[in-house]
C-alpha cells in the first residue's frame, strides 16, 4: 500500500475511502486502451494525487470482463449501441440495477453505478458544497481529539466522519471526472 499522502493529515478510514473512491470504471477509457478487447488480459491502476491506490487484472471477453483485484474477481457485464457515423460505443451493464453505464464505482466491495451506489448529484450546488466542506473539516477535528470523547461517541462520531468523507471525495471525484469526460471524445 502507498504510503499515506493524504491532505491535511487525515486519519486511516480516510484513507481508505479515498482509495475506494479512485477506483472508478470509465468505459471509454477502457474502450481507447483495448481493455474491452476480447482475449486480452490488461493491468488497471487507479491513482489519486499522484500515487496508485490500487490495481486490478482486466480480462476481456465478448459480452463482459472481469476484474480481479486483490483476491476477488468482480463480472460486468458488457453491452454496446451504434454510432451514427458507423462504429459502435461501448458500454457496462451495472452489476445491480442492469442499467447501461459509462461509469461504475467500487463501493462496499463491489462495482455498481452512481445511482446504485448512492453517489449523490446534489452536492453540486454551491452551499451543498459548501456544507459537505464544513461538515468534513469538523468531523476530522473531532476524530483527531480523540481524548474529548467517550467510547460510544467517538464510534458515533467516526461512523458519521466515514460517510462525510465519502461524500466528500464523491464530490472531489465527480468534479475530476467532469474533467475527464470533457476530454474524451466519443459518440
Ligand atoms: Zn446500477
């Protein structure tokens, strides 16, 4: 594991969310660099800020491929739909709700889409931002002083953090893969 190159000293459960939240799947990306080619086996990296969180194992075959990270090996299923100037585009089939997905996340173990995966659309709004932003910096001042509370509440309290962490590298993320998308082309 990399070594902790986190922003503003946050803690391990950080961390590790951190490194479940850069391990998106971008059809497209997969698609430009022959991941979805049936027969081949290609290694994925997911990086943030510079560093590798994680990798995986891509293995391609004709209608899915399969990712085998660490130990486990997640299937998803692969369907596609014509360009209108010839071509087709690829797509995934989210492993839970069957929906046709350019992107899936890793949450709680396993690959599904933004929606399936409760990845809220609304922290987009400026204040909504703003909050989540707040409500991050607190919850990390509480969990570094660790001494001001009880057993009970600081896993009340961590459990919260873990969830507003989460969000709030949902939100770094979606902003990076807006960038991201821009750039690809595609039809
Ligand atoms: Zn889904």
């Amino acid at each position: 594991m990399a070594k902790s190159g986190s922003r503003l000293g946050a803690g391990r459960p950080a961390h590790r969310l951190k490194a479940e939240n850069a391990s998106a799947l971008d059809v497209a990306y997969l698609s430009r660099h022959g991941h979805l080619d049936a027969g081949n086996w290609k290694r994925l990296y997911w990086q943030q800020y510079g560093e590798v969180q994680m990798e995986g194992l891509v293995k391609a075959f004709d209608d899915h491929i399969t990712v085998d990270i660490g130990l486990s090996t997640h299937w998803i299923g692969l369907t596609q739909t014509p360009c209108h100037l010839g071509g087709y585009r690829r797509w995934f089939i989210c492993p839970m709700c069957s929906n046709r997905m350019g992107m899936l996340y890793m949450r709680h173990g396993r690959f599904a889409c933004r929606q399936c995966q409760r990845i809220s659309y609304q922290s987009q709004s400026g204040d909504a931002e703003d909050r989540l932003i707040w409500q991050y910096h607190t919850l990390l001042h509480k969990i570094s002083n660790k001494k001001l509370q009880p057993l009970r509440s600081r896993a009340r309290i961590s459990n919260k953090f873990l969830e507003v962490a989460w969000q709030y590298d949902a939100m770094l993320d979606e902003a990076m893969s807006r960038i991201v998308m821009a750039a690809a082309t595609g039809c």
